[in-house]
C-alpha cells in the first residue's frame, strides 16, 4: 500500500473537498455550524492522517501494519469499519440552511433555520422528512394502528389507513407490493454492483501504474491473492456492503424499510444517525483522556517516588468510584448545570452536543486509569533498560528521556488499549443511555432507539423493528471493532507476535 | 500477616477521603444545592419560599464548609460538608431526598441483590471454565479457532439484547416463568430467568480470557515436563494446568466479591428485582442525589475491600508470594 500514500490525489482531495463544501455554503447562503465533537472529530481526523504518514515512513512500525493488512478478518472488519466511519464523517459536517427568501426580515443580514443539518441529513433527505403518524413496521404500506377512515363514498370504517409515504406509490399494495420490492431489490443490487466494479477497477489501475504492468496481469495478482494482500476476503466484504448501499438506495426512499417509531419517525434514518453518536463516543473518550494517561502513566514509572504516589494515588481514587455510579453522577450535574443555564446554547443541536462532549469527557476520566497503570508498569520495566540508563549517565534531561526513549516504546501499547477499549464505549453507551445518564434524549443513538422500544414489547403484536435495527447497527459496528482490534493485538502485541 | 492487613487498611483512608472530596464537589459546589432545589421544584415560577423550605427539610440550608454563625466545633459540624460527607466514614447515609432511611433501605435491598448476583457468578465461572478448557484442549484446531470467533460474536452483542431476547423467549414465548418481579418466598421462580441469562451473556468474554489463561500456563516448563514423562494430556490439563490457572482465575473473582453486593443495575431493573442496582437506578431516574452520593461512597468502600482481599488471596492460593 506504499505507493498509495504517496499519491497526490491525498494531498488534492482534502483541498478539493474543502473548496466544493466553502462554494456550497457560499452558492445556498448557508452558514456552517461547528459542534464541538465536530472540531474533535477533525482534530482526530488529521491526526490520524499524520500518524498514518509518520508510521509510513518507520520500519519499525510498518512491519506491525503489514501484518495487519494480510490478516483476513481483520482486513474485512476494517472495510465494514471504514464505511461505518465514512457515514459518522458526512454526519459532522453541520451547517443551518438560510430560511425561505419570504421568512427574511428587511435588514442585509441572512437569517438561518434554527435546525442544524449535516451533509448526511441532505443525502437522505426522503428519509428525513417522510413522517408517518405512529408505528409502522418495516415494508408495509399501512399503518400499524387501526384508525376511522372516511371512504370517497362518505362511509366511515375502523381499518388500517394506508401511509403517507410507505408504499405511497402503489395502487394495489396487497398485490404490488411483492413485486415492485422484487423489482427495486433487483435494480438495487445491480447498482451495488456498479459500484463495487467501479472501486475495483480503481484498484486494479493503481497496481497497473504502479508495477507499469498489463491490466489483465493485474486483475490476476488482485484475484489470486498473490499480492500478500488479502484482496478476495476484502473485495468480498464489500461487494456486501456495496449490494445493501444500493438496496437502501432504492428502497429506502420508497418503503419504510425499517419500519417507523412511535413518532412515525424512519427507524432506518434514526440507526444511520446513530452511528456517528456510537463513533464519537467510541473514540473521543479514550482520547480526550489520552494526553494525560500516556503522561502520567510514563511519568509514575519513570520518575517513581512522591511522583508515582500522588499518580497512584489519584488513578485508585478514581478507579475506586464504580464507573457508572460516577458516570450518573456527573451526567446528572451537568443536565442541572444545563437547565440552569439554558442561553449558553443557540440550538438544540448545540445542547445535545455539549452534552454528548461531556459524557465522553467523563467516559474517558472513568476509562484512562486502566491504561495509566499498564503504561506505569511499563515504564517502569524500561527505566532500567540499557539505553535509558547510557542517557541517564549522559546527563540528558528526564523530560527529554521521556519523551525521545520511553514513550515511542509504549505506543504499541496505548495503540492495543485504543482499538480495545471501542467496542465496550459503544456498548456502553446504550447502557448508559437506559439508566437515563447517555446522550441527550433529542440525540439520535442505538441506546435511545433501545430504550424506546422496549417499552413496545408488552404491545400484540409486537413492535420488534426498532430493536432489530439497533441490534443489527450495533452488531455489526461491534464485532468489526472486536475483530479488527484482534487484529491489531496480535500485530503490535510483541508477546504475541513471538508466537 | 495482620499488619499487613492493617497497614492495607489505613491506606483506603486517605482514597476514601479523596473520593468523599470528589463526591462533594459534584454534588455541592459544581451545583448549589438552590440550583437542584430548583430542579426538583420545577424549574420555572419556582418561589424562593419553596427553595428554601425544600433545602432546610433536606437540611442543605446550611453552609458549604465553614459556619461562621455557629460556635465552636459546631463551627465545622454544622455544614453540608461534616453533615452530608464526613458523616459517610460513620456509615451513617442520613435520609434520602425522599425522605426515606437510605441505611434501612441498604441493609433490605442487599438480600435479593446477593441472590441474584452469587448464584450468577458461580455457575458463570462453572460454565466459562469448562468452556475454556475444552477450547483450550482442541488449541491450534479449527473447534479453537471457531470457538474464539463465536466468543467475540458472542461479545459483541449488547447485554441488553441478552436480557430482551430472553425475557422475550422464556417468559413471553414459553411461558415458563414470570417475566418480572419479586418475591422473597419463592424467589427461585423468578430468579431463574436472570441468571440464566446473566451467565450466557458473560459467556464470550469469560471463555476467551480463560483460555488466555490457560494457553499462556501451557507454555511453561512444568507442563513441557510433565508431557515429557509421559502424561496423557488430559492428566496434564486437569492435574496440573487448571491447579495452577486457578490462581489468576481466584485472584480475579476475589476482586469483584464485595461488589456483589452492590447488584447488577441493569438486570435488577429490568427484571423488577427489589435490590441495590435497580435502587440505584431509580435514585438516578428520581434525581435524588442523597442516595446516589451513598451508593458512591459504599461502591468505593466495597471496592478497596476487593483490593484487600485479593492480595490476601494470593497468598492463601500461592504460598510462593509473602507479603511484606
């Protein structure tokens, strides 16, 4: 993947994106909102990029990624992985639409809607905006509550009224509808196949330039998997994922496909809107904390002493605290702290995202002691390393050793810790989001979804679709974190790579 | 050995302290207590009258740290910080927000949390154990592979879903037992359920790490040793790898023991179980803050306790570690 990274199209692309979304705010008078999870978001973004780039040119850290590259599953959670991330991405881009050229008062100014929208809510626009009275369950064309209808002839009756939207476009849904899905279904896939031949021929034409070699041969060294790169398992993975994006595609905006909620709200746009609040919080609660875990933890092991015991010390304090005892009891004081102070935010989006922060602040606070301790007992070990030692007897500064000799050689460990601990924030959240101390209620998140539905199961017949959407968003999302991060582990962990 | 215990002790001193200090913060100074007197009073037309009255019933009238109107010690004594926070070292929680005897409530609620949570955790270690053995006897085969594949997928499912789906299956579909409530009589009725889910659930995890366990105690010289001389390999497995494996293994039960106590939030709630986690829940749910700063306070005492006790653990099982 050498000859990637050093494309220009890497460098092109970031200004490309950056021009097309500043001449789109300029052309629709929108103005661009950014959240604070957004501005970390970012910030992780580009430090990851730089990580990557620093990585790339190491020996010493490229062997490790190597092997992750050529570990199957790894590889295919990964593509499940970053098109789970590519969604969270177009969700953080926010912006507020100018209102309606009637709506605006007299003076230059432009006035926005108060609703902050992301790049996604724009793609999905029908699936945004299609309200249905109450529940309905996936695919159906009526609704899932009897209501009095009046019929054309000014009889009334107690019946299922057909949706608004669902299956609005039928005439006959008893008969039709098994056969337009058919239909839609068959023209989604081949859309999915479109697009997954397109990013495969991409493939196949970046080995061509770089090995200057013909494509057929290329096609081959793709296929056969003579390239070390499991090319068959990840081509796989996402012909899956490129046949149930074109299904979406043309079914979503048609059908409820998930069903709808107690508001009549899409199941399907509630889970896509989740994944973003999941990412969020899977990553910016390790590395809020991150900065203050890597430097403590090296500084308790290498310093030692009055050091090591006030470090100690305040990482047992804070460990002694049941996590979510801590977790409630923080989320309640800002939600006090919030009711209080209520014109500290302009929008509701801005309310739930402040909230969103500080619970991934407080995640992170109840996370990082496990990782202090295990950097701690690893600087320890090195502090009586040879070389750390030859720099001590040279006089360089403690500082500087830190920094130049103990903390690239635990990075592997804070790297493990990272990808580990995802998964169990993502769970997390839904249990925390139950015990009425997640994310804002207003927030899309499968803890939500979770929690709303299951209030439905009492109900005959039951209302199972919004659990099996989180179930299944959540599912998938976890086991690609779990299975990748295995991956991970088993590359950088040097107990394990001996093996 | 019992200066030990006693110098361990006189260290969770100044850790309780910092965590009451931490507590304390949140609770008092982060928000004033007008601040949660208006947010349980309703947050608009909300009389000074009424905020008053509600802080004095709760005794949060008074000052923060330091009485200057009082005399003497009673300078210091009648604060929120000696009368809501020192008075947590007593064990003496005082009186909920609601007005009810947290203690009384503690000691009653305890009861059917161990029941639920002992039998849990029992027959969860049974099953993991077994689990891990017999993936650890196939190592290196496809049922090892396969089977650390179905424990991460396993894991990766929401405890929640565990809990729904089976509520949904055995009680709504088979109708075997009640899906939720309590009662102390026959509690064995509703028991079930719970932790027959709570040991699947914690299946995927449990088994991969004790196989973790046992594969990294395979590899050591006495095993080599034993397979040398002939043993067969199952011999090796339950006479010597499991008698050794049980020191992590104990050792890691031995911490979350006090816990125990504490129950499991979101089982307890959603199966209508009377103990301290759905207490807890509902004091979160409720906002009252006088429990949740109790079950804080308790959370963290259990938890030294658990440090002690480990380390005392060790060397009951490994008379090779003494403690200085």
């Amino acid at each position: 993947m050498k000859f990637l990274s050093r494309h220009p199209i890497f460098i092109l692309l970031p200004i490309l994106l950056i021009v097309v979304w500043a001449g789109g705010l300029y052309l629709s008078g929108a103005k661009a909102v950014f959240l604070w999870t957004d501005v970390l978001v970012y910030i992780l973004v580009l430090s990851i990029s730089l990580f990557a780039i620093s990585s790339a040119n190491k020996e010493h850290l490229r062997d490790p990624w190597r092997q992750v590259v050529r570990h199957k599953l790894g590889m295919a959670s990964l593509v499940v992985l970053l098109i789970y991330v590519l969604i969270g991405l177009l969700d953080s881009v926010h912006f507020r639409l100018a209102l309606d050229a009637d709506k605006q008062t007299a003076n230059q100014e432009i006035n926005h809607e108060s609703e902050v929208l992301s790049v996604l809510d724009i793609l999905v626009t029908p699936i945004r905006v299609q309200y249905e009275k109450t529940y309905s369950a996936p695919f159906a064309s009526h609704l899932y509550a009897k209501e009095t209808v009046e019929h054309s002839d000014g009889t009334r009756a107690r019946e299922f009224p057909r949706l608004e939207f669902g299956g609005a476009h039928l005439q006959d849904p008893d008969k039709e509808k098994f056969g337009d899905i058919a239909v839609k279904s068959f023209t989604g896939l081949m859309i999915g196949l479109v697009i997954w031949s397109a990013i495969t021929l991409v493939i196949i034409l970046g080995y061509c330039r770089h090995y200057r070699s013909s494509f057929s041969e290329n096609l081959n060294l793709v296929f056969s998997e003579s390239s070390g790169i499991p090319w068959r398992v990840i081509l796989g993975t996402l012909l899956v994922m490129c046949f149930l994006m074109g299904l979406a595609i043309t079914l979503a905006p048609n059908y409820h496909i998930l069903g709808t909620d107690k508001v009549g709200q899409d199941v399907f746009f509630q889970s896509l809107k989740s994944i973003r609040t999941g990412l969020v919080i899977g990553t910016l609660s390790t590395l809020i904390m991150l900065p203050f875990a890597v430097m403590l933890g090296i500084m308790a092991g290498y310093f030692k002493g009055w050091v090591d015991d006030v470090i100690q010390y305040l990482y047992t304090t804070l460990n002694s605290i049941p996590g979510v005892l801590l977790i409630a009891a923080a989320v309640l004081m800002i939600q006090v702290y919030m009711a209080n102070n209520p014109e500290m935010f302009e929008t509701d989006a801005e309310r739930a995202d402040a909230r969103l922060f500080f619970l991934c602040v407080i995640l992170g606070i109840t996370s990082w002691t496990g990782l202090c301790r295990l950097l701690r007992g690893e600087a320890l070990k090195l502090s009586a390393v040879d070389y750390v030692q030859a720099s001590q007897a040279f006089g360089v500064s403690g500082f500087k050793i830190l920094w130049r000799h103990i903390q690239p050689n635990v990075m592997h460990i804070v790297l493990i810790a990272i990808v580990l601990d995802f998964s169990g924030l993502v769970l997390a959240e839904a249990v925390l989001s139950y015990v009425g101390v997640g994310v804002d209620p207003t927030m899309h998140s499968w803890g939500n979804l979770i929690n709303g539905a299951r209030l439905e199961m009492a109900r005959e017949p039951i209302v199972w679709w919004s659990l099996l959407a989180a179930f299944i968003f959540m599912f998938a999302l976890v086991l690609a974190a779990n299975l990748f991060s295995d991956a991970v582990r088993d590359a950088f962990d040097p107990r394990l790579r001996k093996q | 050995m019992l200066s030990y215990i006693v110098r361990r002790s006189l260290y969770a001193i100044p850790i309780l302290i910092g965590v009451n200090l931490i507590t304390f913060i949140l609770f008092f100074v982060v928000n004033t207590p007008d601040d949660m007197a208006r947010m349980h009073l309703g947050m608009k037309r909300v009389t000074p009258e009424a905020v008053e009255q509600w802080k004095q019933e709760r005794g949060y009238d008074r000052p923060l740290v330091i009485n200057s109107a009082a005399d003497g010690s009673d300078k210091f004594t009648e604060t929120i910080f000696f009368q809501n926070t020192v008075k947590l070292f007593a064990f003496d929680f005082g009186r909920s927000d609601a007005g009810r005897d947290i203690s009384f409530d503690i000691t009653e609620r305890m009861w059917p949390s161990l029941m639920l949570a002992v039998p849990s955790l029992i027959i969860g270690l049974l099953v993991n154990i077994t689990f891990a053995l017999l993936v650890a006897f196939f190592r290196a085969s496809y049922i090892d592979v396969w089977g650390v594949i179905l424990c991460v997928v396993l894991m990766s499912i929401s405890g929640m879903f565990y809990i729904i789906g089976g509520q949904f299956l055995l009680g709504k579909v088979l109708h075997l037992v009640p899906i939720s409530g309590f009662d102390m009589q026959n509690a064995f009725k509703f028991l079930v359920i719970p932790v027959i889910i709570g040991v699947i659930s914690g299946i995927g995890s449990g088994t991969r790490w004790y196989r973790t366990i046992f594969l990294e105690e395979m590899e050591k010289d006495y095993v080599r040793t034993a397979r040398a001389k002939g043993l067969p390999e199952t011999l090796v497995l339950f006479k010597h790898i499991l008698k050794n494996a049980m020191i992590p293994i104990l050792t890691g039960v031995v911490v979350v023991l006090p816990l125990l106590f504490m129950g499991s939030l979101i089982t307890e709630s959603f199966f209508g179980i009377p103990g301290l986690g759905s207490y807890t829940i509902d004091a979160i749910n409720s906002q009252d803050f006088a429990i949740v700063r109790s079950m804080v306070f308790l959370g963290s005492v259990l938890y030294i306790v658990g440090l002690i006790l480990t380390d005392i653990s060790y060397t009951m099982v490994d008379p090779r570690i003494r403690l200085q």
